[in-house]
C-alpha cells in the first residue's frame, strides 16, 4: 500500500537529462517548500496516479537551468514507492495567468515542470517556463479513497 505524502513532506528527488536540476521533491507549493526545493501542486497529483502531475521550482535556486531541457531528454522523479521517468515533448513561454498551460482533467500520466521566466530572475514575474513530459515508465498505482 502507497502511502501518500502530506503537506510538506519531501517524498522524492527529481533530476533532468542534460541539466544540473537535480533536488529534492515536496508535496506542496507553499513558499516553505519552494524554499526547500521542487514543489508538487498539492491540489493535483502524485506520480503513478495516471494524472497530470504539476511541479515547480524557484528560478534562481532549483530550476535554474530548466531552460537547458531539451526534447527528447529525460526527466526522473525518484519516489519511496518507485522511480518515474518522462520524455520531455514541450517547452513554452506563457503567461502566469494563462490555466491553458496545464490540463487537470487529463487520465494519462504526464508532468509538467514550470519556473518564473526570464531564467535567474528574483521577484515576481508575469511569464512562467513550461517543460512537458509524457509518462515513459514507474509502477501505476491507484490511491485508496
């Protein structure tokens, strides 16, 4: 039985082929946890879900060199109940306000990674980094309700 991470708890490390992203992975995005590391949209879903995953990071900090995924490269989420991986397929400049960069009502697998654009700036900015991925291999699993 999968034991779902609360609010907070770090449950994996995530790296990307070809970039020196490589962090620890939370659940939840609160400003502690962007602080501590990647954070997963609490209100969205875990790896293995077969669900669209959202994580994001701090520009300055853990995914400075988000830019540097290509597509075709590998994303890997190590998590405590098994090791994910996702082809890159996308990347996209978009609005902060824009809801057509991600897609809750998804049922495959995918994740997407988003950071604060331009790279490496601090403060709040109007436009996000997207990085796609669709689902290549880590056990499936289904929640208890």
């Amino acid at each position: 039985d999968i034991q779902l991470p609360k609010e907070g708890d770090q449950y994996g490390q995530i790296t990307i082929e070809g970039t020196s992203v490589d962090a620890p992975v939370f659940y939840g995005d609160s400003p502690k946890q962007l602080n501590q590391g990647v954070g997963t949209y609490s209100y969205g879903y875990l790896p293995g879900q077969q669900r669209t995953i959202l994580m994001a990071a701090h520009t300055n900090t853990w995914f400075s060199d988000l830019g540097s995924a290509e597509i075709g490269s590998i994303i890997t989420v190590k998590t405590h109940y098994g090791t994910y991986e996702y082809k890159i397929v996308d990347t996209q400049v978009k609005d902060y306000q824009d809801t057509t960069a991600y897609d809750f009502s998804r049922t495959d697998e995918n994740i997407i990674l988003y950071t604060c654009y331009p790279f490496g700036t601090i403060g709040f900015t109007t436009e996000r980094y997207f990085v796609y991925g669709e689902y290549v291999s880590g056990p499936i699993w289904v929640p208890a309700d």
